[in-house]
C-alpha cells in the first residue's frame, strides 16, 4: 500500500468554548439598567440632610410592594408616579427634585465617586434597582460600593423592597460594599416584627407625628425617633457625631420618622389602625 493513502490523523476539533458575557449584570436585568434614571447632589442643600451626598432613583424603582404608595403604576407593578401619602412626595422640593432624575446609571455612578462629600445619603426618594421587585444584585453592589467610595465614608439608604431570602443577601453584600441598607416599615408594629424577623437587618420606620422621642415593645425592642426630627439644627451631616444613626448598620433599634407633609393625614390614620392591630407596642 503507498505511504500516501494511509487515513490521516483525526483532527480534534477546537474546543467551543461558551463565552461569558462581559457584563457584571446578569442578562435578564438589563432592561433595569438602561431603563434607570437618577440624579445626584454632591452637595445636598436640603436643610434634613445637610450638606451632604445625596441620590434620586427614578419611582419605577419603588416596589409595587410598598405600602405608601398611592399614585399610577407601571405595567410591571412597578410605580411611575408617586402617591400622595409617600414622605417622598409630599414635600414640594423633594417632589421637584424627583421629577427632575436625568442621570442614567453609568454618569449617576461617576458623578457619585467624584463626589467629595465625608458621607451619603441614598435615595432621598427612590428605592434600590430592581426587576419585578428582585434587587439587581451586581449593579446593587457597585452602587453602594460608589456611595461609600469603597467604605472610606459613612453612606446609607432604605428600602421597602419585600425582604424575600434573595433580597436580604443582596441587603448584607451592599453593607459589605459599605453602605447600609435599612429595611423600611410603614407602622411601628411592622418596624417591631421586622427587627424580630430579620436581625442584623437595621429597620426604619414612619412613626405618627406626636409619638414619644422612644417607641417600646413589650420584649424591649426600641424605635428611636430621629434626631433631626426633633432638635432645630441638626442634620444628617451632624447625627450622631458624625457617625449617623441610619448608618449604623449594628444598632440594636430602629429609627422613626414622624409623618409630616400633605399625606400626614392620611398617613396616620392608616399607621394608627396598624399600630393598634399590631401586638406588643406599648409607648
Ligand atoms: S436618624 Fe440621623 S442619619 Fe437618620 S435620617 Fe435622622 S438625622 Fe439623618
């Protein structure tokens, strides 16, 4: 037999190998990302907060979960126009500033690490980036790494997205990235079972307007109304020392905000009856 008609060697074929996509975002969360909008004061000049950070997620963003919510929603539950009783619309500039977000999530990020303000506040209206009520983990994380220019200064937030298992992770990884994540109740009695629900979780609260500098329960849990709701002059920017309350990711007590503004009424007649309803508050 010639040499030349021997079978040549089969040829491995090259390996397929899946790419990986280069985005840290997981595929089916893209939508939320372009679809994002913010805005972002490198120096706040609300007279709450003080001269701080502070950060505006567009309403699509607030859970459809949320129980101040009032106004029209979005085809996926999701609010595109808040409601008369949220804190975050009753008051004018607030408002104003809300309808006004422009920022889409890259220059929101930029302008949010550039930014030399000692501590951040975020969303001062807004929740945390989600998909149907699921927190976007990756860009979740990277956010609250910008807020707390990768844990060199106080920075916190709030959220009224369900507590679900998944949520709560993503919850404990921003506080890792550095910025404190306070689970958001709408009534003390909430705010109480909660803190029992969730520990290591801080929870925040609206409290009615006249309630007592200091909420019990009757196994002892405390909501402790914040300080700038009832001292003239003080601010975020000064809470605590400089280390804020909303930021200590370690208290053993939640904050609560008296309501105020347009929805107050309203706001108290529902929180009263879920107070009341509730077992265990007690002042
Ligand atoms: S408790 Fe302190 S940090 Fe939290 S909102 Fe009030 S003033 Fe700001």
């Amino acid at each position: 037999m010639p040499a030349n008609t021997k079978t040549p060697p089969r040829k491995t074929p090259p390996r397929t190998r899946t790419r990986r996509a280069a985005t840290p975002y997981p595929f089916d969360y893209l939508d939320a990302i372009a679809a994002w909008r913010g805005s972002v004061q490198g120096k706040s000049a609300n007279q709450k907060t003080g001269p701080i950070l502070t950060t505006y997620s567009h309403p699509a963003t607030c859970p459809a979960t949320c129980p101040l919510y009032g106004g029209d929603r979005g085809p996926d539950g999701s609010r595109v126009d808040p409601g008369a009783e949220c804190y975050a619309a009753a008051g004018y500039y607030t408002r104003r500033a809300w309808a006004g977000v422009r920022l889409t999530w890259s220059e929101s990020l930029a302008k949010i690490r550039a930014a030399r303000a000692p501590m951040a506040r975020g969303n001062v209206a807004g929740d945390i980036i989600h998909a149907a009520g699921r927190i976007v983990r990756g860009a979740a994380i990277e956010w609250a790494a910008a807020l707390s220019k990768d844990g060199t200064r106080p920075a916190w937030t709030y959220t009224h997205h369900a507590p679900t298992r998944e949520n709560l992770d993503t919850l404990a990884a921003m506080a890792d990235a550095g910025t404190v994540v306070n689970l958001s109740a709408s009534d003390p009695g909430e705010a109480f079972a909660m803190m029992a629900a969730h520990p290591g979780h801080p929870v925040a609260t609206v409290i009615p307007a006249d309630s007592p500098p200091v909420i019990r329960d009757q196994d002892g849990r405390r909501i402790v109304t914040c300080p700038a709701s009832r001292r003239e002059g003080v601010t975020c920017g000064t809470c605590g020392g400089g280390r804020p309350l909303c930021a200590r990711g370690d208290r053993d007590y939640a904050i609560g905000f008296p309501v105020h503004g347009a929805g107050a009424g309203k706001g108290e007649a529902r929180m009263r009856a879920a107070t009341a309803r509730a077992a265990g508050v007690v002042a």
